[in-house]
C-alpha cells in the first residue's frame, strides 16, 4: 500500500492545495445546507399530507382558543 494521499497532486503547489482546500470547505458547506433545507422540505410536506387526511368538516370550524375571534370597536367599553 502506498502512503501518498495527495490525490488532487497538489504537493508541489502551496497555492493549489490551498485552492483545494477551500473549494472542498465549501462544498461540504454547501452539501450541508442542502440536507438542512431537504429536512426542512420533508417536515413541511408531511405536515401538509398529515392536514390533507384531516376531515373536511375540521377546516371549516372556528379556532378553538378564545382570543382567535375577530374583536370590532363596539365589543371595547373604556372604563
């Protein structure tokens, strides 16, 4: 087995390792993003299927919390 590992052959060349480097760093960045905006994706369209299988009658209906109501200027009394 051979102990080189330089397999892009940039010994010779400080600037080009470095250009390698740096190009590699991004990558891995990027691949990165790409997974956490892939999960991202996958969570939101499963909460949209889980809301797809939902009756219809439960889209239609008020909120259930007390404050979701629409409050006009006549309900208001200042005390």
């Amino acid at each position: 087995m051979s102990d080189n590992h330089d397999y892009l052959g940039t010994s010779d060349n400080p600037k080009l390792r470095l250009s390698a480097d740096v190009l590699m760093l991004m990558l891995k960045g990027a691949s990165y993003a790409a997974i956490f905006c892939l999960a991202l994706w996958f969570i939101l369209a499963a909460i949209h299927w889980v809301g797809l299988l939902l009756p219809e009658d439960s889209r239609f209906r008020p909120d259930p919390t007390p404050f979701s109501f629409h409050m006009n200027d006549q309900q208001n009394t200042i005390v």
